[in-house]
C-alpha cells in the first residue's frame, strides 16, 4: 500500500519554524521602540514653542509694543504717582493744630491742583488707549484722522499744563518753610518729580500723533454725499 505524505498542519509548521538566534554579546541590539507619547503630552510638545510664537504674533502683544501705546502707558503710570501721592500723604498737620494743610506751603490749591491734573490725565490715557486698541476698526476717514487730531491736541494741551503745573508745585515746594511737617515731603517731592517726567511724555506723544497725521491718507473733503457719504 502506498504511504501518502500530507504536509504539517499550519500551526505546527509555525512552531518548528527556527527562531532566530540570540545576539552575540558585545554585539549590537536594537534598542526597543520607545513607548507611544499620549494624546496630551503629543499636543504640549508639539504646540508649545507654536503657541509661544503665535502669542508674540498676536495683536495684544503688537499693540503693547507700539510707540504710542508705550507713550501712553508711561503718561499714565506718571500721572498716577502725582496724584496718589499727594492725595496720600499730602495734606498734613501741624505740631500745633490739627487741620489737615497741603505740604506745598500750606497752599491746599497746589495739592489740589496736583490730584486733579493727575487724575484727569490718567483718565485720558486710558479712554485713548481703548480708542487706539479699536483705531483699526475704524472705517470712516474723517472720523480717524479727527481722532488723530484730537489726540495731537490733548498731548500738546496735556504738555502745557505739566510744564506749568511742575514750575508751580516746585515754587511751592521752594517756599515750604524746613520741616514744618513731620510727613510728606517724600511724597511732594515724587509729586514734583513726575510732573516733570511727564512734559516730555506728552510732548513725545505729540509728536507720534503728528507722525500720524502726517502718514494718513488725504481726505477729499469736497466730496458730496452722493458720492459717497460723510466717510
């Protein structure tokens, strides 16, 4: 009778298939793959140096980085250290008397001057920068360059009135008698200094809203509205 030869069945055939022999010592191994990062952790490394340059692209930091909002910052943060100042510590008594008097030469017009200029000053800084941040949303023509002007005209004003109001508070201060006050002279002497920092701020400041006047597109003025509206 004849001997039929049949194959080995799949799975055994499997397992007397040779494995492959082990590495010598000493040679070369492959190093296993490393495991699978997860999701979050894909994302953190992938997106953080990209996140970190899209926020340096981003409008706010653009916006902060600007000349004029610089300027403006800078006024405002002056302006706060005149007026807290002397509404801080700026009005004193006597050793004598306890009535409140202002410490520039019991002159209560020059603290109040001081406060009011540094408070309305600081105020302007901000309603401008909100303005400034939504300037290039502005369609109309004429709207932005009154805008522009406008601006040019409170930094010229605002310029003013720290150049005079520094030569007032520094007459004061100059005809205070010594140590008529046990506090204060720290905070009328920052008072005076900062009203001084703040000529050149606001003259800067000025001057970039000039630059911007000056860059603007020319305004047809005699343009009917028919053609074309007020803008």
């Amino acid at each position: 009778m004849p001997l039929t030869l049949t194959s080995p069945h799949p799975s055994c055939r499997r397992a007397a298939e040779p494995q492959g022999e082990p590495a010598a010592p000493g040679s070369p191994q492959s190093s296993p793959a490393p495991a699978a990062l997860g999701p979050g952790a894909r994302a953190a490394a992938m997106h953080i140096p990209e996140s970190l340059q899209d926020l340096a692209d981003s409008d706010a930091v653009q916006f902060l980085k600007r000349p004029k909002t610089v300027t403006r910052i800078f006024a405002g943060i002056f302006a706060l250290i005149v007026f807290s100042s002397l509404l801080t510590d700026g009005y004193q008594n006597k050793t004598d008397s306890s009535q409140l008097r202002c410490v520039l030469n019991s002159n209560n017009a020059a603290c109040s001057f001081a406060v009011g200029a540094g408070l309305l000053a600081l105020l302007s800084c901000l309603v401008f920068l909100a303005l400034d941040a939504h300037e290039g949303h502005i369609a109309c023509t004429r709207f932005r360059t009154a805008f522009q002007l406008l601006d040019f005209i409170l930094a010229v004003l605002w310029a003013g009135i720290w150049f005079l109001g520094f030569c007032f508070l520094a007459n004061q201060w100059h005809y205070s008698p010594p140590k008529q006050f046990l506090l204060g002279n720290s905070s009328a002497k920052a008072s005076i200094t900062f009203a001084f920092f703040s000529v050149p701020i606001w003259i800067f400041q000025a001057y970039l809203a000039f630059q911007d006047l000056r860059n603007d597109a020319p305004v047809p003025y005699k343009r009917s509205l028919d053609e074309g509206g007020w803008c």
